[in-house]
C-alpha cells in the first residue's frame, strides 16, 4: 500500500542530494576566501559556526552579512568570495590535511571565524527540480529565534547537527568520514525544511510549502503525479477559487501549477526510465498522459532530449562507471 508522504519527502526521492564537507576554515580576521564555482550536478554550502562573514554580491549590489548559526546555500553554482568585514587586507592561509577532511587556518588575530564548507551532489538532470526552484542565495538563520518558527524544533535540531558535525570534524574519529558525509545529507534536508518555516520565505517551492491554503495542492502533485490533475481540481483541495489559486499560486512560485505538475511527471520520468523493463508508454501513463507522443513532446521540452535519447544515455553512463579498486 502506498503511503502518503510530505512533499519534501518526495522531491528528495525524486532527486537523490548526497552532502560532501570538503574543508574546515578557522581563521582570525583579516581573511578572504575566494571559491569557484560548483562543478556540474553539485551546490556549494557554507555552516558557520562562530564569528561573522560576508558573502560579496557579484553584480555589485550590497554585501550579505552572515552570522553565527547561519547556512548558506548557493544553488546557481556561481563564483562566490566571502570575507571578514574589517576591511583589511587579508593574510596568507595554510591548508592542512586531518584524518578525515582538511583544514584551512591562518594567523590573523582579529576575530575568529569558525566555518565548515562543502557541496551537495545532485542527481542530473533531474536536478533543475531542485536548483531552478530554490533561491540564487538561500540563508537560514538558526541564531535569530524571531526569524524562524519554533514551535517544530527544527532550529534547534539544525543547530546540533551542525555542531556535531564540527565536533566530527576536528575528532579524527573512526568512521567520521562516513559520519561527515551522512551529516552534511541531512543537513540539507534540514536547511529546507527550517526554510519553509521562515516568516519570509522566498519565493519558489519554500513559499508554497509555508502557505497553509496552497500547501494541499503541494502535496498533491508531489504524492499524485500521474493524476488528471486540473486547476479546478486543485483549487478545491486549496479551498480557493480557481482564480485566487492561480494568482497566488504565480505569486508565490513565480510560475503555474501546471508548469510544477509537468516538472514533476518528467522528473519522475527520467526516473523509470533508467529501468529497462519500462517502455515508453506503460511509463507516460504513469505520469498521467494518455498520450505517447504528447509524453514525448513534454519530456524533450523539459529535458532537452528524447526519452529514448535519455534511457540510452543513462545506460552507457552505469556501464562506463570504473569498479572501486581492490
């Protein structure tokens, strides 16, 4: 029997993330780090810990200020340069290598920056679920207890992860590779979730999941995919009119429900089309079209390519992955 699962739940099963912590910063201001753009498939994060950052904007606007407790993500992989805010001009850093990760240190002696930094690895392409959804900059703010709801726990709970990922970090433990890894997973799991309980949510899938009356719809194209969904349909899940559910469902998303619904069925699509028992139709009834051609139609639109263009492509992926070396 199939269950009814939230719809972070199902975006996170539709698109696989695993978490990578890659070096752990501790410097004394001035510093300055300068990271390049995320490889393919991958999202660059930042946890600080302690001290304070600020996180340059690359087209000049205002600098972002980052405080203790604060989780960056940076889901449009883009070129990115965090500093400290004195202004000064920074030292030289030196990079060591610890049992289960590096570390990154300098001898600045102004105030004390404490920062884990990593990736996530998304499954491609199903991954523009994720990335075209999420905000250029997503910041949540577990130290600003006005900022988050409370009432869940999540602010706490991400604020031990996070700390037992540092205590992971500089214990050389056994197995805290392993741990460093399955943390910083759940972290982003956990970053999501305390977004979407924060009284300004950004405009995209952690808008709708914060609005109460569009929730329901949410959940449904998540859940339900293959469903005849309809706007009207939907709006009464909502308990809205077909036309409040349409303008605020813009408003808050920044597209239709519709265009959520197709990403969603393709998605899901590219999914069991890496099984070779699935042909093309059994898998566009799947996702709720009577038709083929029109399944074809939409999964080149989304994906760029044909599904059977995909399913050869996935194919000679899986074969030419190298075996783990003895």
């Amino acid at each position: 029997m199939a269950t009814h699962e939230d719809w972070l739940s199902r975006l996170l099963a539709l698109v696989p993330v695993r978490g990578r912590l890659d070096i752990y910063c501790t410097y004394g201001a001035p510093w300055r780090i300068d990271q390049a753009s995320a490889a393919v498939g991958e999202m660059a994060y930042h946890a600080l810990v302690a001290g304070s950052a600020v996180l340059e904007d690359p087209t000049g606007g205002p600098p972002l200020r980052l405080s203790a407790g604060d989780i960056l993500l940076l889901p449009r992989r883009e070129d990115h340069v965090l500093r400290d805010g004195s202004g000064a001009q920074a030292g030289p850093s030196h990079t060591r290598a610890a049992a289960n990760l590096l570390i990154s240190e300098n001898e600045g002696p102004g105030e004390r920056l404490d920062m884990l930094c990593g990736h996530f690895v998304l499954a491609r392409p199903q991954e523009r679920l994720l990335r075209d959804y999420l905000p250029p900059r997503l910041v949540v703010r577990t130290g600003e207890t006005a900022a988050t709801a409370t009432s869940s726990g999540t602010r706490d709970v991400l604020n031990g992860l996070v700390s037992l990922m540092r205590h992971e970090a500089v214990s050389d433990g056994l197995g805290g590779r392993a741990m460093l890894d399955a943390l910083s997973t759940a972290l982003f799991t956990l970053t999501l979730r305390l977004a979407s309980e924060a009284r300004e949510r950004p405009v995209g899938l952690l808008a709708l999941a914060g609005h109460s009356r569009l929730a329901p719809a949410l959940s449904a194209m998540f859940n339900e995919p293959g469903r005849q969904w309809t706007l009207p349909k939907l709006a009464r899940l909502c308990g809205m009119s077909r036309a409040t559910m349409a303008r605020q469902f813009q408003e808050k998303f920044g597209q239709s429900a519709s265009e959520l619904l197709t990403d969603v069925r393709m998605t899901l699509a590219a999914n069991d089309l890496r099984k070779p028992s699935a042909s093309t139709g059994a898998v566009a009834e799947t996702v709720g079209y009577q038709s083929e051609a029109a399944f074809q139609r939409a999964f080149k639109q989304r994906m760029g390519i044909t599904p059977a263009q995909w399913r050869r492509g996935m194919q000679s992926a899986e074969l030419s992955v190298p075996s783990l070396p003895s």
